[in-house]
C-alpha cells in the first residue's frame, strides 16, 4: 500500500465510510476501464456507501422488529386462499397506509394465512427502513403486565409501542384478556390513534370482540371506534392452509359443508 492509499484509508476510517474504503479501488479501476467522468466515479463511489448503510439499518430494524420468521406477500397462496380480497391485499404492499398513519384489520378462521399476511407487510416496511415491531396480543399483554408492575409502564410504551411506525398485534381473541389487560390494550391503541399504524389480525368477528376484552361492551366499542376510524379492513375467508395436506390424506375429517362445496 502506498502513502496515498494509506491516507484514503486513514480518511474513510476518519469519516466511517467503510463501503467506500472497501470498495473505492475496484470502482477507480473500473471507471477508468470503461473511462467514466469524474462525477460518474463519486456517484458510484457514493453509492455505494448508501447501499451499505441502508443494510445495516435493514439488519438493525429486524432485529427490533421481533418477526417470528419471515414471510414474503409473494409466497402467499392465492390459489389455495380463494377467500382472500387479493386486489386488496396487493394494494396494501405500497404501504402508503403508513404513512398516512392507517391501520389494517385481518379477520377469519385459524390457518388461513393472516399472520403471513402481516409478517409479509411487516417485512416489506422493514426492507423500505420503517421501523415496526411485532408482538402476539397474549406477549403484549405479558409485557404490559410486567412493565406496570415494575412501575415503568410509560417507558415501555415510548419505546415499544409508540416508537415503531408499525406496531403489528397478532392473534386477539385467542385468549380473553382480564379487565385490567383489557384496559391496557385499550391504552396502547389510544395512544397510538393517529400517530402511527397499527396491523391486528383476529379469529373473531367485531360482534364478539367484547368476549376478549373482560365482556366490557364500553371498553370495547371505544376501542373498535379508535382502531377503524381509518382502518382497511379485510375479511379472509376459508379452510386452513395448514391442515390442507391432512384433509387430503383423510387425516383430518372434512365437514359436510366442506363437502358440498
């Protein structure tokens, strides 16, 4: 190495260009191969820089997200999910409703996709550096629980709940939540109505949404007013997708219903 490359090394050390202290050379060769101008040389060069950094803060945003696996809208079985509003769904991938601060509802049966659908969502922000977070509606009333007790609720909240620009709740309804869990829900989607989005998916129709929130009518209908005010909602219908393979091979009895379709 000589003194020239040794300073540029020193100065992208200096500056935290580490991209460009990689790659600088191999793209001076280039540049000069296909004889490139000078600005085309630090376009390329700055880009770079631009493409690592916004990896790193890809690989930053999953961390904090907390998906469970990842799921891509892509892989979504449309042909197998014929109960699905794929014009819907397809426009929900522009994720505009971020921005606009909108929330999105997905409601149906067990297994026939909803949390891939909001993985998949969830995902796609986190490749576009949004900030989100995903939790099951039983971890966040766990979490919730436990930061009250600690008396540090407040905390939890500015950084866990209102931090993310997309807070995804899986499964509400799968386990009725207590009176005092109920109203902390209720907390976390008052707290961020208008304020940044939210993505829920629920087993349950709206009618029985009081059943997993202590029976509390009240409670309940405040909390419906505050989540579909601006709300896409989409109604998945069908069998579960997880099951499909089994029913096949007669391990898993079809109903009559399932048979007269």
């Amino acid at each position: 190495m000589n003194l020239q490359m040794d300073r540029i090394q020193q100065a992208c050390e200096t500056l935290k260009l580490n991209a460009v202290a990689l790659e600088w050379s191999a793209i001076a060769d280039k540049a000069s191969g296909d004889e490139s101008s000078l600005a085309d040389f630090l376009e390329r060069l700055l880009q770079v820089e631009l493409d690592a950094r916004m990896q790193r803060t890809r690989e930053t945003l999953l961390k904090f997200a907390g998906l469970p696996s990842i799921k891509r809208f892509e892989d979504y079985d449309f042909k197998f999910a014929t109960g699905a509003p794929r014009k819907q769904l397809q426009e929900l991938t522009s994720l505009a409703f971020i921005e606009r601060a909108e929330n999105i509802v997905l409601l149906g049966p067990s297994g026939v996709g909803k949390s891939h659908l909001a993985i998949s969502l969830a995902y796609k922000a986190v490749m576009n550096g949004i900030k989100i977070r995903f939790i099951t509606a039983a971890d966040l009333m766990l979490q919730l629980a436990t930061a009250k007790k600690q008396d540090r609720l407040e905390a939890y909240l500015k950084r866990s709940i209102l931090a993310p620009k997309l807070l995804i709740i899986d499964e509400i309804g799968y386990l009725p939540f207590g009176r005092e869990e109920a109203n902390l829900f209720f907390n976390v989607i008052a707290k961020r109505y208008e304020q940044g989005s939210v993505i829920v998916t629920s087993n349950l129709p709206f009618s029985q949404w009081s059943t997993a929130f202590a029976d509390d009518q009240t409670l309940t209908a405040a909390l419906l007013d505050r989540l579909l005010h601006h709300a896409h909602i989409a109604q998945i219908s069908g069998n579960s997708y997880r099951l499909k393979g089994k029913k096949a091979a007669g391990i898993v009895p079809v109903t009559d219903q399932q048979v007269r379709k």
